[in-house]
C-alpha cells in the first residue's frame, strides 16, 4: 500500500469494523489582543473629542470677548460722533452769528468805517457808473435795532452778556414769573 492509501484508511477495529472517532471538540475564542490596545484607542478617541469640545469652547470664548470688545467700541465712536455734532451745531451758530450782516456792521463802526451816503456803482457789462459817486462822511451811520433790519437775538445775548454785573446781581428788575395767557400763548415779536 502506499503512503496515501493508509493515511486515508479508516482505522479498523479488530472484526474489520471501523472506529468512530468523534472529532476533536474546538473551542473558539478570542485572541487576546496585546496588553493596552484596546484602551489605548478608547483614551485617544475620549483625548482628542475632549480637546475638540476644550478648543470650541476657547473659540466661543474669544469670538464673544471680541465681539463685546467691537460693541464697546461702536457706543464709543458713537458718543464721540454725537459729541462732536453738537459741537459742530454750536461753531455754525457762532460762524451765523459773526457773518451776520448787523454783526458786520457794527465791527466795521467799532474799526472807525463809515457808510458812504452816495454809493455809486460800476457796472462791468458797458463799464458805466451807476449813481453819484461822493465822499463819506461821520454823519451817516448803520442803523442798528428796528431800523430797517431785523433783529439778532444772538447778538443781543451776547451785548447783554458783555455788560451784566460780574457779582451775579441783576440791574433790572425780574419778571414774577406770572405768565397772562387771556391773550394766548406769548410769542416774541419777530418785526
């Protein structure tokens, strides 16, 4: 027989019957994987989400920090802004009050200007003269008050400003603050 003949022979118990060999019983098990693999996956998964959850929480952080920081900023600009507009409120009313033509009038007097009582005028068209030119002379002054302009209120704050008493009293007589309104309302006279 050959050597394949009997390793695929059955053995035979004496009688010829063959032998019922249970097969052997296989156990079926893990592997053991090496000691520490398998936590090591688990704290590099637990380390890395914390340090996601650690570096949003940071950035939440700081964005809002910023953004706070940037309001603080705009309320401040924004005073600034209104600050700076009433400023500007206040230099064009002191701007009108010097260019008024009253205002104008009175420092030319103050200077020692006189108006010229005949004006004369060239016209540059045909290069004629226009009126009868004369001298000036001290006579003729700039009517300030009713005569002929309307008044400056703003002008008349600040004359009165220049020549109230520096002790704070007053040298009229103040009004007892009884208002009569059988008439209407007071309004002041514009004319």
């Amino acid at each position: 027989m050959s050597a394949t003949s009997t390793a695929l022979a059955p053995e035979l118990l004496p009688g010829g019957l063959p032998v019922d060999n249970p097969a052997p019983e296989r156990h079926i098990t893990a592997v053991p994987d090496a000691p520490g693999s398998r936590r090591r996956p688990r704290l590099t998964a637990t380390l890395t989400a914390l340090g996601g959850l650690g570096l949003i929480i940071v950035a939440q952080l700081v964005l809002g920090t910023a953004l706070s920081h940037g309001a603080y900023e705009i309320s401040a600009l924004q005073t600034q802004e209104r600050n700076l507009g009433w400023t500007l409120q206040d230099l064009n009313e002191d701007v009108q009050t010097i260019s008024s033509p009253q205002n104008i009038a009175r420092q030319a007097q103050e200077m020692g200007m006189i108006v010229d009582g005949s004006p004369a005028y060239l016209r540059l068209s045909d290069s004629a003269v226009l009126g009868v030119p004369g001298a000036a002379t001290d006579d003729a002054a700039v009517p300030f008050g009713d005569a002929g302009m309307v008044g400056n209120s703003l002008l008349d704050a600040e004359d009165s400003a220049k020549t109230a008493p520096v002790d704070g009293s007053s040298s009229t007589a103040t009004a007892s603050g009884d208002v009569s309104l059988d008439d209407g309302l007071p309004t002041p006279v514009t004319r």
